[in-house]
C-alpha cells in the first residue's frame, strides 16, 4: 500500500492546537482505508484520513502522534485534552457539535458491491431471487430489508438475506459465488476492489451521503485553522492526489466546511 508521491504542499504556518512541535490525534485505528494497521503489529498507521492529517501537520511545522483508542472513547478524550483532533471516520451530528467543533470534510455513500463478471446485477432490484449477504450489525441490515419490502410490493421475489459477522466474510462470499452482492460504504468498497483488483465492482451508488469531519474543542480560531488548512489541500491538488491514492471518489472531498 506504501506509495511514494511527489505533492505540491501549502506554505507552513502555526497553529494553536500543536503542542511542542506535535500535533495530537485521537483515532480508533481499524477503518480501512480511512486508518488502519496495514499489516498485524505494525506499530504505524497508514490510511487516506492519516495522510490527510499528516499533510495538515506539516502545514503547521508540526509532527503528528496518533493517540489511538476505543470509538466511542474518542470524543471524551478529546474534551479531556487527551488530543486536539479526532480524525477517525466520524460523521458530523448535530448532537454531537452540541459539545464539539467539527469541519465536515469527506462525503461517503452507500453502495452495492458484485463480482466484476456479474453483468445481471446492476441496481438493487437486479437482486430479486439473489443472495444479498450483508454484515450483521450495521445499518445496511435496515436497507436490505427496506429493499426487500419494496420487491415484495411490487409481487417480485425478496432477496435471500444472508448476515456474516465481519465485512470480509461478506467479501469472501461475493469472490465465491455464494452471493450476488452486498451493501457497504464506498470506502470500504474502494478498499476491496484496491486489496483485490479485477474481482469486485461497485454498480450502484445510492448517493445521499454521510459526512465524515475533523472534531476539535470549541473555542478561539482553531477551527477556522483547520478550515484553512483543508482548503489549502484542495486548491495545491494534494487533496485530489490523495483520493486517487487510495482509490477513493474523485468528488469526496467536495465538501462545504460549515455545519449550518
């Protein structure tokens, strides 16, 4: 995954939330290709959102330590001054900005995910009479259900449900035949497809979105430094190289950085 690429970078300045030359960032270290060990006992993370914060640190003359730890610890530790950033995949909530700073800045949708020779699977009502395997837990247990009530309201048949514990086992099915498709992020599909090229396709998008931010405290210019430092990455085309990088939508960074 390691790849070495020449960017243009923005001109260094300060910023308040570096500390002794080091940026703190809380993360939870296991969303792919997001953040992630790439290999067991690696000790360093690799991921776009990495790159993304390092590329940001470096504007500020500062290193990053990656402060990682449990999901849901990682916004308590953040108003513990544990870290002053959280870049982990997190979507920006409204509960959430009740007590946090976030610049919203990568956008992630919904998609179906088939075998690259699959030709007759190409929308969500392809799969009819199909294996739809999905991971068990996650919100796409919902959209596979809601689909299949619109098949069966339409007098087709349902799509065979079947739930994997882990989003490779659902993988694994799909590269086996044992099911059609499966419902996932399009960063975990752009993963897959990187991990495994010429074997998985993404024939459907279901758009609509879910915003993924940076969270900080409240309080001073800290976010308006943070604004400014994404904003720097899009307008060099550091942000563009990245996203390609890592094989991510061209467009996920087209992002608005208010919260309003």
């Amino acid at each position: 995954m390691a790849l070495s690429i020449a960017m243009p970078t923005a001109q260094a300045t300060d910023s308040n939330l570096v500390r002794d030359g080091v940026l703190n960032v809380c993360t939870g270290g296991d969303f792919p290709p997001m953040q992630y060990y790439e290999n067991p006992g690696d000790e360093k993370l690799v991921g776009f959102e990495v790159d993304v914060v390092d590329a940001i640190a470096k504007q500020w003359n500062a290193t990053t330590k990656y402060v990682v730890g449990d999901f849901k610890g990682l916004l308590p530790s953040l108003g513990a001054e544990r870290c002053d950033l959280v870049a982990s995949g997190i979507l920006v909530t409204a509960e959430r900005l009740k007590a946090y700073d976030a610049v919203p800045y990568f956008i992630s949708n919904v998609v179906m995910v088939t075998a690259v020779n699959d030709e007759a699977t190409k929308t969500p009502q392809d799969l009819s009479g199909k294996v739809l395997a999905i991971e068990a837990g996650t919100n796409y247990e919902k959209t596979a259900a809601d689909l299949n009530a619109e098949l069966t309201k339409a007098g087709k048949a349902p799509a065979e449900i079947q739930t994997y514990p882990s989003a490779s086992g659902v993988i694994e099915q799909i590269l086996v035949g044992r099911a059609a498709a499966t419902i996932t992020q399009d960063t975990t599909a752009a993963f897959r497809i990187q991990q495994m090229p010429g074997r998985l396709q993404v024939p459907y998008n279901y758009g609509g979105g879910e915003t993924y931010g940076i969270y900080l405290r409240k309080g001073g210019d800290d976010r308006q430094q943070l604004v400014k430092a994404i904003e720097a990455m899009q307008a060099s085309g550091e942000m563009a190289t990245l996203l390609k990088k890592w094989n991510l939508p061209v467009t996920a960074t087209d992002v608005k950085h208010d919260t309003n």
